[in-house]
C-alpha cells in the first residue's frame, strides 16, 4: 500500500505523529494491514483480535472492544478507506492509537509504519502455531472461530489473534500499557510464537 494513501487515511482521522498517553485501564490498539486485498483482510484481523479481546475478561453490555490483560481495548482499523467490512466494534478508538499492529508483507508494511512517524508500541503479529487452523475438537481457535464468525479463520484472523494474545500476556502483569520498556520486552518474549491454548479462559 502506497504510504501517502495511509497517511492521508490517518489524517482525516486527526492521526498525528505523536502517541497518546494511555487512560488508564484502556488503550487503544490501530490494526494496519498492507498488501493486497485489504478489506477483507483488515476484517478478518479484526475479527481474530476480537476473539481474543473477549475470551478472558468479556462480560455483558462492554462500552469497549474487549479486554486485552484485563484492561478495555479499543481497536481502530486502518487503513479507513479499507475498514468498510469490518463489523463489531463498538468502542470509541482515540487517535493516535498506543499500538500500531501492522499486518502486511514488506517492504510495504515498513514504509506504511515509517510514513506515520508513529511515536507508540509497533507490533507485528509474530510466528502462529503449528496446525493453527485445525478444527480437532471444540476448543481449538479454528472451532471457536468458526463457532463466533460462522467461517473457517484465515491466516489475516490468525494474525489478528496472534496479536491480541500477546498482547494480553504483555499487558496481564503490568495491569496497562506502561512502562514503555517492559510491555515492549514482554511483547519481543512472545514474538517467536506463544501457546493458544494457555489462559483462554
């Protein structure tokens, strides 16, 4: 994706070069997909960074997108212009976001993050697990995704969950997004693959 299509998408949303200080117990996450096939693949993401939002700390009438570390999400697709499929946010993301996901082959996804100048926590999805996508019993997240979504997860839904679930470990001990330093460590801790099926519940 052309970088001055995302920068121009971000600054009709008030995106500026600076991130936020993060409310506490809440922040709010940008999912950025590149490549072809964004809107379907944005949706898919956030569909997946949904699943996860929700496993752990979800209850009833949330004013957020889920819980990520037990702290309310909000999550912003990115590009806008690509967000049109994405459905079941119901939060209020501030620009700019405290995460940036970026979710796209390079060098595209590179120079989409360094034309934002963006000042917060870069994540990129990380390594999914071996057999991701199997459906073996009802608690796999292939099945609790089918179950949730009514569709096999795609690759773009894995990443999107791979992200939140690191996120979540990353965020669950510092109960928030700060210190900087030590979210930032933890989430390099996981970028080699994490487990799953460890704590979704």
């Amino acid at each position: 994706m052309r970088p001055d299509i995302v920068r121009g998408a971000l600054a009709a949303l008030g995106f500026t070069i600076t991130a936020n200080a993060a409310i506490a117990h809440e922040f709010t996450a940008a999912l950025l997909v590149t490549g072809e096939k964004p809107e379907a693949r944005l949706a898919q993401a956030v569909n997946g960074f949904l699943l996860a939002a929700d496993e752990r700390d979800g209850h009833p009438a949330e004013t957020s997108d889920g819980h990520l570390g037990g702290v309310d999400v909000q999550v912003l697709p990115l590009p806008a212009d690509a967000a049109g499929r994405v459905a079941g946010l119901i939060g209020t993301p501030r620009t700019p976001p405290d995460v940036l996901v970026v979710m796209g082959p390079e060098p595209d996804a590179s120079a989409a993050v360094a034309s934002l100048a963006f000042a917060g926590v870069v994540l990129r999805p990380g390594a999914l697990p071996n057999g991701w996508a199997t459906e073996d019993d009802t608690d796999s997240f292939a099945a609790r995704y089918r179950s949730a979504y009514g569709s096999a997860p795609t690759e773009a839904a894995a990443r999107g969950y791979n992200a939140a679930r690191r996120l979540d470990a990353a965020i669950r001990p510092l109960d928030g997004i700060s210190p900087r330093v030590a979210l930032e460590t933890a989430l390099a801790d996981t970028a080699s693959g994490i487990d799953w099926q460890e704590n979704t519940r």
